[in-house]
C-alpha cells in the first residue's frame, strides 16, 4: 500500500502534576498518572479496523481525542491519504467518533437522533439512512426514545448516528465497555458488516483481547503513553516476543478456505492452504478443520479464531478421538511462559497456531524446533462466514 493512501499519525503529548501546570500546557486528567507523556508515530491501514490495544491508563483515550482534536497534542501530525488534518479545527476534519457512553439525544426517537446527524453529513459520498439502519439491525428501534433502549441498542444507534456523518474516518472508544455479552456479540456482528460495506478506515481502542481478535484487521499495542508494536492482526497473535501471547484469553486468528460439505454429518471442511490447488498437501485431511454447516461454496474465505489453550500436542496421529480437528505441523519456536508452561509455536502450511502446554508435557515429549507434531484442536470458533 503505498504511502499517500496510508494514515500518517505522530502525535507527542504531555501532563504535568498540577502544581507544575504551564498556561500552555494541557492539565492533566484524573485518571493519568504525574509526568505522563504520550509519544507516537505510526502508519495505519487506510482501509479496514485499526484495534488500538493496551492496559487501562496506557493512553489509548488520549490518542484517540488527539486525532479528533478533542485533545490539544503539544505536537500533532495527521493525514488521511494526500489530506492534511492537524491544523483543522475538530468539526473540520471530517472524523465520526463514538464514545464509551452514549451520547443520544434523551427529547429525540431513535429516527429523530438519525435525521440530526444525517442532516448535518459533511459530505454526500457516505451511507444512506437505510443502509446504516439494515447494518446495524435497528429498524425496529427507530420510534423510541434513548430510555427505551437497552446499553447494545443504544450503542449500535450511537454507531449509526457516527456513520451518518460521512466521515472520512470512524473513532470508536471502548464502544462496548458497558455492554453484556450477549449484546457484545451481536454488535462485533454488526460492526464487521458495516467494515465490510463502508470504505473507510475505522480506528478501535479496546483493552479486551477477545473483542480485538474478533474484529481487526491491523493491531497497534500500546503501554506507557508508548506504541510496544504494530502490524497485521494475524502476524501480531502469534509472536511470541509479545505479552498478548501470555494472557489466558490469547488465541490466532487463521484464514481458511471452504474445501467442501459433509451433508451426513452436517460438516463443513476448511483447508488451512488458501490456494486449493496445492493438491494432496492442499486437501489433506491433517491440514484441514471441521466446522458445523456453512452457506459457502468451495474457495470462500473463512476466517477462524483459535484459543492457545485448546491445542494440544501429540507426537503421533490420535486414531481413537473425539477431537475431529487434529492437524499436523512443524514447531518453530518455544516460549517459557513462566516456571510451569510454555507456549508452543507451530507451523501449518504457512500459518501460525499456538499451544498453551506445561513444562513438563514440553520437556517429556522432548519438544524442540522443527520438530514435526500434531496438533489436537478443542475449540474452533467462527469469525467470519460467507453466506450463498
């Protein structure tokens, strides 16, 4: 991707204690630590979602109010594409934003909050009306009023009221921090639908693991005001020299392609070798996951997540297993976790899957690099799924 179609992003930013404070200088939030200095440079994809990823108080907020220019940066360069946005005000930059807590209108319905913010569109290249209300499902909500409505449904009004802007960019804060589970699901759904249809970038801050795996497409991890690493989501779960690879939740997301449909069974097979004409190693069984029935035909992109902890290692085939998921790899690298279990990383016809054993397990099968193994799959949750 060329450079001028990126998101070019520097922005330094500083908070003094109080006692400190310069005129000039920004005074510092409550929940921001003394002396905290916010530094980063970054080139973010100009297409797809941006997951900006770190601990509580490690400056993913501030970030993200510098590039909407709610947050006045000591130094701030910012572009989408050939256009420059540092020095333009906030309502100009064109940028929709969506906060933690929703903002709705309580004298406004649901349609009432919708025509304000599409009335009010910075420009006519955005979605229509429809189309954001069909993306996100919520027809049936447009005649009530913000106290009608349950924590998800007001956020997915709060997206769509963002959306109706047409901006060049969406901003979304921790959108899902006060909602359940159930809710959460239903708006990562909604979310990838409108990334699928809507053509801009979408930057999304988030310190939940799972959300992130589920949604983006390129990752930054933050930590101390200070960008840790940056890079392809499916590149990022896998390396090891990263602390995401160390947390409980921590899993790979793999790229898959439908090979075909057990209709007995009600199966459908995804092959790991995205080019289905690789062959008996494209087709082979040890390279391919079962799945319950999809809509698809042969060649469709199906994404997967994987959890670390439900792979397990075997140095031969399992023959008698209720696990129907069992591939075979090659271990490329091996990472103490801490004095009790390592994190095995093995190869599958150029994909990263990772284990979660124990030190003993590792050191009683006599694990090592290059060794060849099988890989035993518990849990294969669906990301993605393409429908005829």
């Amino acid at each position: 991707m060329s450079k001028d179609k990126n998101i070019q992003l520097s922005v330094e930013h500083y908070f003094f204690p109080k006692k400190c404070v310069q005129k000039e200088r920004v005074k510092k939030d409550d929940s921001q630590e003394a002396d905290f200095s916010l530094v980063i440079k970054a080139q973010l994809p100009n297409r797809g979602i941006t997951a900006i990823y770190g601990p509580s108080g490690c400056g993913k907020t501030t970030l993200l109010r510098c590039i909407a220019g709610l947050e006045i940066a000591e130094q701030c360069q910012l572009s989408i594409g050939d256009i420059d946005l540092a020095s333009l005000p906030t309502k100009h930059r064109q940028l929709g934003y969506v906060f933690q807590e929703n903002r709705l209108f309580p004298h406004l319905s649901v349609d009432g909050n919708l025509e304000f913010s599409y009335k009010r569109r910075f420009s006519d290249n955005g979605p229509s009306k429809q189309q954001v209300i069909d993306w996100l499902d919520i027809e049936t909500l447009l005649d009530r009023k913000p106290d009608q409505l349950s924590g998800g449904q007001k956020q997915r009004v709060s997206i769509a009221r963002a959306l109706l802007t047409a901006p060049r960019c969406l901003l979304l804060d921790e959108p899902l921090a006060g909602v359940d589970s159930k809710a959460r699901n239903l708006i990562l759904q909604h979310m990838k639908t409108v990334a699928d249809n809507l053509k801009i970038p979408m930057v999304y801050v988030s310190h939940n693991l799972d959300e992130i795996t589920r949604l983006a497409d390129y990752l930054m991890i933050m930590d101390q005001g200070r960008l840790v690493a940056d890079g392809a989501l499916l590149d990022m779960l896998s390396r090891l020299d990263l602390d995401l690879t160390r947390q409980e939740n921590a899993a790979v997301v793999l790229n898959t392609k439908i090979v075909g449909h057990d209709d007995h069974y009600s199966l459908t097979q995804l092959s790991l070798g995205l080019d289905l004409n690789l062959g008996s190693v494209g087709s082979c069984a040890d390279t391919q996951l079962s799945v319950g029935r999809l809509c698809g035909e042969a060649g469709d992109t199906v994404r997967v997540r994987i959890p670390c902890r439900d792979v397990s290692i075997a140095l031969e085939k399992p023959s008698q297993s209720s696990i129907l998921n069992i591939l075979s790899g090659a271990i490329t690298d091996i990472e103490l976790v801490d004095g009790a279990r390592a994190i095995v990383k093995t190869d599958v016809l150029g994909q990263s899957i990772l284990a979660r054993i124990t030190r003993k397990s590792l050191e009683h099968l006599a694990l090592e690099k290059g060794k060849s193994v099988y890989l035993q799959i518990k849990t294969v949750a669906l990301l993605s799924e393409t429908l005829v």
